[in-house]
C-alpha cells in the first residue's frame, strides 16, 4: 500500500519560494510503475496539477534519497494559496484526479504578509 506524506511552511510571503516534501511508503519514487505528481487545490475551486515528480523537470528530486520528492515553486502570489498534495497513480498518463488513486493527506500553504 502506498503512501504520501506531504510537509511544509505553512506560510510563505509573497515572491518568496515555496519548497515541499513527499515522504514516500509502500513504494518508490525511481520506479515508473507509479506516475507521481503535485497537484494542488485553492479553496473553494478544483484540483490543479502542478506538476510530475521525476529525475529532470519541474518538481525537485533527490535521487539520494529514493523515497522523497521535493516541490519548488519560486516567486509566490497570494493566489498560490492552496492545499498542496503530492499523489500517484498506476496510469503512464494520468488525465484526471480521479486517475490517482494514492494521496497524501495534503498541507496547506497560505500566500501572505
């Protein structure tokens, strides 16, 4: 059984980086059995993909440690505002939330002075 463990700030200022940890069980992230991603969700509106945890490319990831991603996201806007998941699914091309059927419980980050 997999499962994500989403950690972060809380609260980030506006234009500062936003940096994000998914701690990984039952599974591992250098494998392509699983599509792993961030996707985030602003209140009161849907989910948003942000992003694929892979080696190269938008997400962060440490290939030292095999069971952790890292999301960074520079130049914040109060609108970033949103709980932020990392999730997986057993699909090469995931197309919708309902796709992901591993979650982290999410944590919420708030864009603000």
């Amino acid at each position: 059984q997999v499962q994500l463990q989403e950690s972060g700030p809380g609260l980030v200022k506006p234009s500062q980086t936003l940096s994000l940890t998914c701690n990984v069980s039952g599974g591992s992230i250098t494998t392509s059995y699983y599509y792993w991603a961030w996707i985030r969700q602003p209140l009161g509106k849907g989910l948003e993909w942000i992003g694929r945890i892979t080696a190269s490319g938008y997400t962060v990831y440490s290939p030292a440690l095999k069971n952790t991603a890292y999301l960074q996201m520079n130049s914040l806007k109060p609108e970033d505002t949103a709980v932020y998941y990392c999730a997986a699914s057993g699909r090469s091309r995931p197309s919708r939330s309902t796709e992901y059927p591993y979650w982290g419980q999410g944590t919420q980050i708030a864009v603000s002075y």
